[in-house]
C-alpha cells in the first residue's frame, strides 16, 4: 500500500493474546441476538528491538467468539508470522490470507480467520507507527487531521429518547437507532427520536439484517418523508444485487452497508454496483487498517462516504478512528455508547467527544494503552 513514508520491514520476537469478559447489567440486543457481556481479544506483537503493537479482534458472536478467535490467533496464525525472518506490513495482510486459503475452505470458517488476521495486520502497524515516532494516521495521509466526526450508536429501542438527551449531553450531535423489532414499534421510535432532533443534528437506522425485501420497502416506505441520513443493512448482507437494486430504486434514504463484507473484490463489486452510498468495512472483522484504507479511498473516489463499522474494545475504536483521518472524506466514525468497561478500559487516554468530534491521540501509533490495573479483573485467559 502507498504511504508517504518509508516503511521498513520487522523481525518479529514475540505475541501474547489477551482475553477479556466484562459483565453488564442489561443485555445489548440485535434483530439476530443479545450480548450478555462485552469481550474482547487484544494481540500484542514484539519485535527484536522491543518495539511493540496492538490490535484487536471482532469476537461478539457467537457466546464462546473471545475464546475461539484467541484459539486461532495462538495455534493457527500468530506461528505462521513467527515463522517469517522479516515482516513487510504492507504485506501482512496478504500474506496471511493466501496462507490460510485452504484452511478457511476446509474449516469453513472464512469470517473468524479474516477477523483474527485483521488483528494482527492492526498491531503491525501499530508497532511500526510506534518505532516511526508517528501517529498512525499520518503515515497515509499528509494532510493532517486531528479529529473525525463521530456518532452514537447502539441506541437500543427502549428509552430511546432518554439514551439520545444522554448522548447529547456528552457533545454527540449524530445518533444511531436500532430498528427490526417489528414494524409498528420501528416507526414510533424513529418518531419519537425525530421530532426531538436539534437543527444541527442527524440520525441514522440500522436494521441489522433484519427484513426481506418486501418488508425493507414498506418501512422505507413510510418513514421516506422524515430527515434519515442512512438505513442500514436493511436486508442480509448476503442477498443478491438486484434486491439491494430495487430498494434502491424506491429509497430516498440512502442505504448502507459493508460490516458483513470481506474482501476488497466483493467490496469493489459492491461500490461498482451503485446500490449503497455509505459503504461501512469494519477493521477488526476484515482488513485491518490496509484493507480498511484501500475500501475508504476507492468508495470516496467512486463518490461514496467511507463511515467504518465499529462495535467492541478501544484498541480497534482507535485503529477505526485513525483510518478514518487517513482515508478523509465526510464520514462519521461509529462509537457504540451502550456500557463496555473494555472500551476505555483499553485505550488510555481515552478521546473525550467534543462538538461532535472524536479528537485522534497524537502521541505515536494507536496513541493509546490498556490500563491494566483497570481492566485485569475481567481477564479471562492469556
């Protein structure tokens, strides 16, 4: 990947994976599901110098995803790096990828692998960041920015107008609602939170794969005349392009979409087709911070807004945050604000949200640390 700066390549020495489980009061509930507690899974990466990296993995699905991820970091993938004499970051995640072709086929288990490896692509940069002196953002993109626009989400249908005034309170002015629990209390909620909106502020839905088609169309529909600045995975991430093709037709909400999307073939695909307009790859399930960059800068260039997808831990909000900056554009960074001890927890200092915005650390790399005296109690395996 093109970058501004000469990368040189590693000699790796050492990985440790970490995982964590923090309990939660009230569960986070889906369309498909709820989360009764917060994991998360952090790699850490050494080098022979003794320089070192974070990242992390999506793991909230399913129950046992924290410990599973972490299985296939530890035995499957952190020694194939480990093997390498030198490690080119650009490459990592190519790398890692055509290395475990067959074994993604044979297991049939594509997304875990693609997330795991996202991880350890995040730490490397991370890592070389660090020994470069730099933030990670600025080592893709010259045209420095020190903050990004940020959203609420995970704003769950009960209290929906409390969680909004909450966020409000703390300088969000953008908000994410859930919808698909049925089509009479979607559209009181989406109601009730527009008609309390300020003049400055937006709202966005996300379905979370919840309609078909038909019903997609009939919730577009009836809510076509209120301010919505997108609709989120409105239909399964799997189904073909003539249905996104004819909610389109009929939308003037615009759709968006990528969370459940690996691979920069089927995110060009997607782009090319013209269907969605908020194109939504999330770094710690596919990518990482390359994969994740080279989405941004070919939805932006196709007149698409990169706003990358993000529910889990503060190693992968930063990594989230810091390839928005780069990547540029109008997009919003995605910032869950149900509880999750793990969010700050493991990203120390963490950003404070102001006038809408999500300040990006400039000390080097991530620019963050967990704060292991906060959050050992809910180590679970190392």
């Amino acid at each position: 990947m093109p970058t501004s700066h000469q990368i040189e390549p590693i000699q790796l020495a050492k990985a440790e994976t970490f995982v964590f489980r923090a309990p939660i009061d009230v569960p986070l509930r889906t369309s498909f599901g709820a989360m009764h507690d917060r994991p998360a899974v952090l790699v850490r990466l050494e080098d022979t110098d003794g320089a070192y990296g974070w990242g992390e993995v999506w793991c909230n699905f399913p129950i046992v995803g924290a410990e599973h991820r972490a299985g296939l970091l530890s035995d499957v993938l952190i020694p194939l790096l480990l093997q390498q004499s030198c490690i080119q970051p650009t490459e990592t995640l190519s790398f890692l990828t055509q290395r475990t072709r067959i074994l993604k086929i044979q297991c049939g288990e594509p997304g875990p692998l693609s997330q795991a490896i996202a991880s350890l692509e995040i730490a490397v940069w991370d890592l070389i960041a660090r020994k470069m002196n730099k933030p990670l953002y600025t080592l893709f993109r010259d045209e420095a920015v020190n903050k990004v626009p940020v959203y609420a989400s995970g704003i769950n249908p009960g209290e929906a107008l409390k969680t909004v005034d909450d966020c409000r309170k703390k300088g969000y002015r953008a908000f994410k609602l859930k919808v698909g629990f049925g089509p009479e209390a979607d559209f009181a909620n989406v109601t009730r939170v527009v008609e309390q909106l300020g003049p400055n502020e937006a709202l966005m839905l996300d379905a979370n794969q919840a309609w078909n088609v038909g019903e997609a169309i009939n919730f577009v529909d009836k809510i076509s005349h209120y301010p919505i600045e997108w609709l989120e995975e409105p239909l399964p991430a799997d189904r073909p392009e003539t249905e996104w093709a004819d909610l389109s037709s009929v939308s003037a909400i615009p759709l968006a979409a990528g969370e459940n999307i690996r691979g920069i073939g089927e995110f060009t695909k997607k782009i090319s087709a013209g269907h969605i307009a908020v194109v939504q790859p999330d770094a710690c399930k596919w990518g990482g911070v390359s994969g994740c960059l080279q989405v941004a800068r070919r939805a932006i260039a196709a007149g698409k807004r990169y706003c990358p997808h993000y529910l889990g831990g503060g190693i992968g909000l930063l990594a989230s945050a810091h390839v928005l900056a780069a990547a540029g554009g109008d997009g919003r960074l995605e910032l869950d604000i149900n509880p999750n001890p793990l969010r700050a927890g493991l990203a120390l200092p963490y950003p404070e949200i102001k006038d809408g915005h999500f300040p990006i650390p400039d000390s080097p790399g991530l620019g963050v640390e967990p704060d292991w005296n906060e959050v050992k109690k809910y180590l679970v395996r190392q």
